[in-house]
C-alpha cells in the first residue's frame, strides 16, 4: 500500500490550480484557485497531491497547470 506513504515522499513538483469547476464532484472546498500544491504523484489521468485538508487526494490534471 504504497499510498499510505505518498506524504512523506520527495516532491515531484508543485503545480498550481488554475480552476475549481468541477463536473461532477465538487473540489472547492479541497483545492484554491491560484495556489500550488506539492505533486506526489501522477498517472495519465490524475495528480496526486497534498491539499488544503493536508491530506493526499487525487484529482483530474484538467484543474492544475505546471
């Protein structure tokens, strides 16, 4: 279970989130437009990084630019 141990990995780079307008689920309430966040972790898909809840959580690369 190698995402229990993604908070204290070496930062990938940080991204910045560039919109909060969510489909289908709602991230506003975890990730702020305009801030960067430390990227942990990336698929094809989603970024895995630490946001404002202070915990990992992945969302779609749609809501970050590099």
């Amino acid at each position: 279970m190698i995402h229990h141990q993604w908070e204290n990995t070496k930062t990938i780079r940080s991204v910045t989130c560039i919109h909060t307008n969510a489909k289908k689920y709602k991230v506003s309430g975890s990730l702020t437009e305009g801030k960067s966040y430390e990227l942990k972790n990336e698929t094809e898909e989603f970024y895995f990084v630490i946001d404002n809840t202070g915990k990992i959580g992945g969302y779609y690369k749609e809501y970050f630019q590099n």
